[in-house]
C-alpha cells in the first residue's frame, strides 16, 4: 500500500508543481481544486479558492 501512496504524491506533485511529501497534506482541499481545475478549466466557484503558495512540514 505505502508504493500507491508515493505514486500518487508524485502524480500530486508533477501535475501541480508542488512538493508534498505525504498525501495527507492535500487535507486542505487546495491540491483538490486545482486538479479539478486543470481538469474542468476555471469554473464558477473555483476562483475563489486560496491554494497555498508554499508547504512546509511542521
């Protein structure tokens, strides 16, 4: 299971550019939108959503 994990963060972090290490840190939602987006193109009510610009680990 710990295998799928690590291909899908780095699925995460190829698609959105971004440097995740574990894919619980897409709890916010933000990864969520921007995959929808990139999907859908900008639609109503996705505008609107903050996505981090950086995440740090803590």
């Amino acid at each position: 299971m710990g295998e799928s994990r690590t291909e899908l963060v780095a699925w995460v972090n190829d698609l959105l550019q971004l440097n995740y290490n574990k894919i619980e840190q897409c709890g916010t939602g933000g990864a969520y939108c921007q995959i929808m987006d990139s999907i859908y193109g900008e639609q109503p009510g996705l505008s609107g959503q903050a996505t981090p610009a950086k995440v740090q680990n803590v």
